[in-house]
C-alpha cells in the first residue's frame, strides 16, 4: 500500500524524510508581456512575497518596482582564477533572457552562482527583493544586517531534485554576510530551489538507474515536503494531485516521456534526456528556470522542439534565463541578452539590437544568410 505522504503511487521516495519546513510559494505566473530594454520591471508585492522566504533572508524594499532577478556586482573565484568579474544583469517577470559568450565566458558560473552552487566572494544576488547570496545590506525578516568580508564554499557541491545535480552541498568562509541573528554565506541551494529557482544544468544530470517518472517524480519533492511540513492528509492528497497535474503538464509538452514512462532514464537519447531534465525542473513549478546548453549535442529536429517548448514554458509565465551556444536560435525567443567575455557582461540589449550588431554577427551568427539558416 502506498504510503500516505508518498505524491506518487509506488514511488521509491516513500522513504526521504523532509530535510525542514519550508514556507509556501506563491507560483501565481506573472500577468502582461515581458519587459524590454528600457521599460520598468514589473512591480511585486513586498507583503506577498515576505511570507514565502525563510526567516533571516535579506530583502531589499528599497525599490518599489524590482527585477525578478538581480545580480549585482558579482565576483566568483575558482581558487586563484576569477571567473566573474563585477558581472551585473537583472530578469525581469515574464523574459526569456539570452546568455552570450565563448567557452569559458563565465555563462555556466553565472548560473551556477544564482542555483547557490558557488557563493560570489563580493556582490550580491537578489530573487524578487530578497538576497540570496553575496555582501551588501538589506531589511531582513529577522532584524536588519549588514554583509561583509569574503565568502567561501567547500565541499563537493550538487543539487538533487529540481536543479537536477546530486551530491552534498557544503559552504564555509569567513566574514559572511549577517542578517542580524546569523552568519551565512548564502541560502543553501534547496533553499533557493524552494523558492521557486530551477537550474536545468549542461549535461542534464538525471538519475540513470531511475524510471523517467521516478525522475520527474524528484523535481516535485519541495512541493511534498511543503505537504508534509502541513501533516495533514488532506494536504498530502492535494500535493499527489499537483503531482499528477504536474505530470500531465509535463507529458504534454513531451509526449514521448509519457511513452517510456516506465523505462531507465540511463538508457534514453541525448534528446529525450534533455526533455526529461526540463520537464524535472518544471515539476517543482518554478518562477524562473535557468537553462544550461539545452540543444547541446542535439540533432536539428530536436533543437527545434527543444526551443518551441521554451517558448510554451514561457508563454505560461515562466521566466527563463538561457544559456545557449546556438545564438541565433537563442536570439530569436529572448526579449533581451547578455554578451560575457572572459567574465564580463561585454554586450546587453534587446536580443535585435544584439542581433543586428556587428560584433555579436561576426563573433556567435556569421554571415546575414548563415545566421537566417540556424534552427529552429
């Protein structure tokens, strides 16, 4: 028999205890069109939002009308190798956002910072007006703090579930930011996960040895530790119902995970290994989904595919934040982009402007006909 707190019947997650309580998100999909260069982000709720972020997060409520994501200033270091440099870029509600640049621009560490994966050693990273990594000062829910100082990460880090990644995250350092009543390098990466951040990584990362639902099963375990946090059964059931909604959900963006539901995810194509990664992601119902080389490796056709279903994901009101070689392709369904070089925003625009520059069509797009050839 299954068990009651189990979203999905015959599982194998009966067994995972919830790691802590933690509070509802508000998923509401952002209303109205996506902002371009120049216009005013979308304005949030403060009120709303404070009862979805853990005690002792900084929020920042200084300006009225925020980006959904903000990264300010931010440093990352790989021992003595520094891999951002002072980068600055903001999200707003309801954008697909490109991410530019060569091998080694920085682009994965970017999004790698903002999952919690690596802490920037100066700057700061907001999610909606609350800090989630970084120095600097802000309101927080448990008193008021000023950052400082330098932080560190040690140990080997990963995400399990929503991000994709598993392993055990480990953070340490000297000088961190306080909130008033800790020390913290930043929120621990389930935590920004639970407030609604999805990082589909390059590579996928699924689980192999899993059933593609088992897999996707493990993207919807915030949401069941929300249910569990709750105790009632009630609250169970309705959790297996978002489950299952968000199952379907998925299937329809992908049918062919709905044909192999029941098959190793180890044993998919490249491809399908992809769409099982997004649609993980999507069942922890995300605000924002960061996206690493999603058409990496990936036959025409596919990379088609991949890219319409980014662009239903965020017609639902998803924001996404894309990290694409195929430059043409991403430019085609970004409002706006960033160009990195050697861990600096070089370039920043509306994905036309970015488009039609001669240093971005020399260096990603090629020749005018070149670059119309690109898929999709």
């Amino acid at each position: 028999m299954t068990p009651e707190g189990n979203p999905l019947d015959g599982s194998p997650l009966e067994n995972i205890a919830p790691l802590e309580n933690i509070s509802p998100v508000d998923s509401t999909p952002p209303t109205g069109s996506a902002s371009q260069v120049g216009s005013a982000p979308q304005a949030g709720s403060v009120s709303a939002f404070r009862s979805t972020i853990p005690a002792g997060t900084l929020v920042d409520l200084t300006v009225p009308e925020r980006p959904l994501l903000d990264v300010r200033d931010a440093e990352v270091a790989y021992g003595a190798v520094t891999a951002l440099r002072g980068i600055s870029l903001r999200v707003d509600p309801g954008e697909v956002v490109a991410l530019l640049g060569a091998n080694g621009a920085g682009k994965t560490t970017t999004l790698r910072m903002i999952s919690g994966l690596l802490p920037p050693a100066r700057g700061s990273v907001w999610f909606d007006g609350a800090r989630l990594a970084g120095t600097g000062s802000g309101t927080g829910l448990g008193g008021t703090g000023t950052g400082g100082g330098t932080s560190g990460h040690s140990g080997t880090s990963g995400h399990s579930g929503t991000s994709g990644n598993c392993g055990t995250s480990g953070h340490c350092g000297a000088g961190a930011w306080s909130d008033g009543t800790r020390d913290s390098p930043g929120l621990p990466v389930h935590r920004v996960a639970a407030l609604g951040i999805s990082h589909v990584p390059e590579g996928r990362r699924i689980f192999p040895a899993m059933t593609v639902a088992e897999d996707l099963a493990m993207g919807a375990y915030t949401d069941r530790r929300r249910a569990w946090s709750r105790a009632g059964r009630e609250a169970r059931r309705e959790a297996r119902r978002d489950v299952r909604r968000g199952l379907d959900r998925v299937h329809a963006l992908f049918p062919r995970l709905a044909e192999r539901d029941r098959q190793p995810a180890g044993t998919l194509s490249g491809g399908e290994q992809q769409m099982l990664a997004i649609g993980r992601a999507l069942m922890a119902r995300p605000r924002l989904v960061l996206l690493d080389e999603p058409s990496l490796g990936l036959a025409p056709k596919l990379v088609a595919t991949i890219f319409e279903v980014i662009e239903e994901i965020n017609a639902d009101g998803v924001t996404v934040l894309l990290v694409e070689q195929n430059a043409a392709a991403a430019l085609r369904i970004a409002h706006r982009g960033y160009v990195l070089d050697t861990g600096q925003v070089a370039l920043a625009g509306s994905a036309d402007e970015l488009a039609r520059d001669p240093r971005v069509r020399d260096a990603y797009l090629g020749s005018p006909s070149d670059s119309d050839a690109v898929a999709p």
